[in-house]
C-alpha cells in the first residue's frame, strides 16, 4: 500500500487527507502526520495504518465526548450513545465508510479514561441533577427515580441519591404546591390540582397528608 497523497483540509488547517491508493482513507491530524512520519509515496502495511487511524479517531472521539461533558455533566449511557451516533454520522467524513473499526473497544476505553478523570461518573451525575431539580424544579422521589434511569442511570444508585438527598419529601411536596397555587388550599376532591402533584412525583398518601395538615391550619 502506498500513500499517493496528503492533502491540508481547508475548514481544518490541523488536519489532513490521507489517501492510500488513490482513494481516500481518513482525515488524520498535524500530530499523527509527523509522529508517524506520513508522507507521499511512502509504502505502508495496512496493519500499521490501522493502528495508526485507530489511535488518531480515539483521540479525536476524546476530544469531542470531553467538549460535550464540558457543556453539561453526562451519564455513562449518554455518552456512549453520543461515541455511537457520532461514528455513524462521522463514517465516510472522518474516514472511509468501507473501513471497518473496532469502536466497541475504542468506545469502552474512551469511557474508562473519563473515568479515570473522574469526568464521567454516574452517581456525581445524579447528585447534580437530582441537587439541581430541588433548587429549581421541585420533584418527588418517584419522579427524579425514573428520571434519573431515563438518562441511564442505575436504579439502586437514582434511589439512594434521592434517599440521601431528599431528607423532607413533604417539605418539597408544599414548595412546589404554593409555587403553582399560591395561597390557596389543597381539597382532595381537586382532581385537577391531586393529579398535578401526582405527575410532580408525590405519592397519594403524601398529597392526602399535606391537604388534611394545610385545612387544620
């Protein structure tokens, strides 16, 4: 195999077209060009230009997964559905679409070294999140439960953040009841206002409690 050109991409002056063969092969950055000393004409086997592609996407995929988690925390989940639809959208761009590579393994090591950065880490995730709902969108545990699984978070993990976070349920439960409501009080017989509460999280009992303790006032 031989490189047959090296163009400098002109929406990204770092990087470059590598083609082997006559045919594009892959987008590779300045780094890569001169650490592995690529250059027109030379030969090369195709197990060392693997290698070499694979190093250069997996620090590229770093690069974009730390730029999204530095816009807003991610889960474990997110974040490997961010590498998978990025490689779909990417395929054919950043590299040939016949090229086949191995981004199960490639994803797998991405995430354990956010991991080690500790910039990904599921139950830091939650305690934002569930921390953040209670300052400025009041929920009930069963709620902030389920929307903590949605984003891919553990079951056990969602429940013991909220356990450990969400010290008065009922406290929230009249919060979030005087916001919408103002002043008035709560009557059971409110379907409209009972099920509105419910859809906040809040348990029928808790409601039940919150409206019998509001009328004794």
């Amino acid at each position: 195999m031989i490189i047959t050109d090296v163009q400098q991409q002109k929406r990204n002056t770092s990087r470059f077209n590598l083609y082997i063969d006559n045919k594009f092969y892959a987008g590779i950055s300045a780094n890569t060009l001169a650490k592995f000393n690529l250059y027109k004409e030379k030969e090369i086997d195709e197990e060392e230009l693997q290698k070499i592609l694979y190093q250069d996407l997996k620090q590229r995929f770093t690069d974009r997964v730390i730029n999204n988690i530095a816009r807003s925390p991610k889960t474990e989940f997110q974040i490997r559905r961010y590498l998978n639809e990025l490689s779909f959208k990417k395929k054919g761009d950043w590299f040939d679409k016949e090229i086949d590579i191995d981004s199960d393994n490639m994803f797998n090591e991405i995430v354990e070294t956010l991991k080690e950065l500790e910039l990904l880490n599921d139950r830091t995730y939650a305690q934002l999140f569930v921390e953040s709902r209670i300052k400025n969108k009041p929920r009930g545990k069963y709620v902030l439960i389920s929307e903590l699984i949605s984003k891919g978070v553990d079951k056990n993990i969602a429940k013991e953040v909220c356990d450990e976070l969400i010290e008065d349920e009922y406290d929230i439960l009249k919060r979030t009841y005087y916001k919408k409501y103002k002043t008035y009080n709560l009557d059971l017989t409110d379907i409209k206002r009972v099920r509105y509460l419910q859809r906040k999280g809040f348990s029928y009992d808790l409601i039940k409690e919150f409206a019998k303790n509001e009328s004794a006032e």
